[in-house]
C-alpha cells in the first residue's frame, strides 16, 4: 500500500464511520414522506413538517378510500395513499394510459404566495411580472424535475387531479402532445375524477 493508497483508505474508513450515523435518521425521514402502493409512488415535500392530518383534509381525498368509507383505519397515511391510489387508477382508466410504474414528486407551500415565490424562482420571472405560459396558478407541473407544486390555501382535489393527470400525461408520452391538448385532457380527467369522489361516500364535501 502507497502512502497515497493508505490517505484513500483512510479516508474511506472515515467516510464510513461518519455515514453509519446518518443512513437510519435520513431513511426514516424519507419513509415518512413517500406514500407507496403497489404500482404508484408519491414523494411529498412540504415547507414545514409533513402533516399527513391536514394533507389529507386539503387534498379532499377520504372520499375515495375503502379504509376510511369503511371505518377501517384512521391513519392519515393510509387513508391518503389509498385515496392518491384512486386517482391514480381512475386517472389512467378515465384517460386510457396504461401505466404501471408512476412516481412523482408533490411539492407544497403553505400559502399562494410562497408557491407564486417558487414558481416565479424556477423561471426567473421577477416580482409583479407575469410567465407567457403560468398565471398565477393554483396548481402546476413541471416535467423538468416530474414535480407537482401546490398550496395548502388554494389545493383541492379537481386542482390535485388536474396536476397529477399532467403528470402521468408526460410519463406516458415519449413526444408530449401540444399544451393546449394536455390542458383539455388534464381538465377533462379533472372533471370526471370530481364526478367518482362526489359519487362515493360524501363524507368531505368538494370545492
Ligand atoms: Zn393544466
């Protein structure tokens, strides 16, 4: 061994004692934050903590969950996978993609004007000016980074749906079809998914 191979080793050796602490604490982060089932996967990321509680109210979704209609389960995670699993399925039916393997990553703020903030940041839109293809939206999806932004002031579940049919518009696609087309798919799925969550237990009147 060199003296320059024993440095690397050491370094080596010293990178590993310093990551044995860390893997447990950033895997039971990440745990908590990502809703699986068996064909979809969401990554949600929120300013604050994540509070599976007031997600779930906000994105209106308990209507779709057998485990909820049913008195089952309480639990917000699986009341809410269960209820993004809904959508999920009755997305792809309603637009009739065949997609097996879905992740996205679902990003919300607090208020409108922080998810403005963002938005603006990601386009390089200064304060007060407008970006010729978003206006103020309650609710956007940018393919770059497979990223839904929301906010916990203005999302509903038609605003959640309309974003996630984005979504899986762009993961089936290989060529995306023009934006005026995605917009009329991703309101018509919008509109149909309402019609299902209105028709089943109706406990969580929507907007
Ligand atoms: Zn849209």
């Amino acid at each position: 061994m060199s003296l320059k191979s024993l440095k690397l080793f050491k370094f080596l050796a010293i990178s590993v004692m310093f990551l044995s602490f860390f893997p447990t604490l950033s895997l039971a982060e990440k745990e908590s934050n990502v809703l699986e089932s068996q064909h979809f996967s969401f990554s949600i990321h929120s300013q604050n903590d994540v509070d599976l509680n007031q997600i779930l109210r906000d994105f209106q979704v308990a209507n779709l969950s057998d485990s909820y209609a049913s008195g089952q389960s309480s639990d917000p995670k699986v009341i809410l996978t269960e209820g993004m699993d809904e959508i999920v399925k009755n997305l792809t039916q309603i637009l009739g993609l065949q997609i097996s393997d879905f992740h996205t990553n679902i990003k919300i703020f607090d208020t409108q004007k922080d998810l403005d903030k963002e938005l603006k940041g990601i386009f390089g839109v200064n304060e007060g000016e407008k970006a010729f293809f978003y206006n103020d939206e309650i609710g956007f999806f940018y393919h770059e980074n497979n990223t839904i932004y929301l906010s916990l002031d203005n999302v509903t579940l038609g605003v959640l749906a309309h974003e996630v049919a984005h979504a899986l518009i762009s993961q089936y696609f290989v060529v995306p079809p023009p934006r005026q087309t995605q917009e009329i798919l991703a309101g018509y799925a919008e509109f149909s998914l309402k019609k299902i969550a209105n028709n089943s237990a109706g406990k969580y009147p929507l907007k």
